[in-house]
C-alpha cells in the first residue's frame, strides 16, 4: 500500500515536472534539403518555441560535403529572428535564393532576400541594391538567374534583378558574407 502511494506521488511529481519543462522545449521540424546539380547542397532547419512563429538555420555545403558557412536567424524568445518563407537554385544553379519573414512580425511588410553566389561564395541581400526594401517574400525565378519580385517605395511595385550581373558588378554592396571555413553568422535581418 506505501509502495502505491509513494508510486502515485512520484508519478505526480513527473508529471507536474513535464508540464512546466515541455512548453520551454523548442519544436523543431526536419531540415528541408536543396541540392544542386553540381551537389553543392544547403538545408534549411525550422525551429519555433510553443506560441511562436518559425525561425531557421541555413547551412551551405560543398559538393564533398564540407560546410561552408551558416546563417542562423533563431532569438532567444522565438519573437526576433527570421524564418525562411521560400527557398530555391535558380534555373542554372549558380545562385541559391531565399526569403525571410519575421517570426515576431515586426515589419511585416519586409521580405528580406538573399542570394549565394556558388562563384565567389558570398551571400549578398537584394535590399543592398535598391531603395526601399524587398516587400514579396514569394519571389519568382527565371533563366538563367533572374529574380521577380516587388520592393517598397511607399507601394510595392515590381522589381526583376539578374543576379549574374548583380554578383559580377562594380557596385557589390560592402556587407557580402563571404560564406567559407564553416563559420556560423548571426544576422539580423
């Protein structure tokens, strides 16, 4: 009778334990794969505490299978980082193109969006060459490497960027994260 009781109390305990541990626990989903031709891949890892919106991890791979960089847009509280809304290598595979919401919802209006360039292994952010900011997180890609989407400038209005010539031009924005050495980036958007 004791070993019952003491049993019921224990299960209690564990139980009581579980609640207050689980909500603090991160949900996390499988990492999403986008491999190149050439088998350059990278994956993308969701993650979002209970009550809060997704925020992700991408992670740039060689074709051997080395890990060239990361970019991770998790925050401690789930409210501060970004997600990834849409990811995909253009139709020649020379870039790999992804955008970003905020998973607090701050500047909902704002779709950063991002290239890496397997050439130079940079990851530039479209914002860095317009005036405004990129306002459609759902892009749209064309051949070779074109990119259709819309930038804010008090409406949205569309906007189409070749990403060769973006990569190749004298006008590289200064703040390109040379993507290499397996190093992972905090960015903030």
């Amino acid at each position: 009778m004791q070993a019952e009781i003491l049993i019921g109390k224990i299960l209690t305990v564990a139980l009581i334990v579980l609640q207050i541990l689980l909500p603090q626990i991160s949900r996390s989903r499988a990492a999403k794969e986008y491999r190149s031709k050439e088998g350059r891949r990278v994956l993308v890892a969701d993650f979002a505490k209970p009550e809060a919106t997704i925020e992700s991890k991408i992670e740039f791979y060689t074709a051997d299978n080395r890990m060239l960089c990361a970019l991770d847009y998790s925050s401690e509280d789930g409210e501060h980082g970004f997600g990834v809304v849409k990811a995909a290598w253009t139709p020649d595979q020379k870039y790999f193109v992804f955008s970003l919401t905020s998973s607090g919802g701050h500047q909902a209006w704002h779709a950063p969006t991002l290239f890496y360039s397997v050439k130079d292994d940079a990851i530039r952010a479209l914002d860095s060459y317009v005036d405004g900011g990129i306002s459609k997180g759902d892009f749209i890609l064309k051949a070779p490497n074109t990119v259709l989407t819309e930038v804010s400038r008090g409406e949205s209005q569309p906007i189409k960027f070749r990403l060769d010539l973006l990569a190749s031009s004298e006008r590289k924005p200064p703040h390109a994260i040379g993507c290499k050495n397996g190093k992972t980036f905090k960015p903030e958007g």
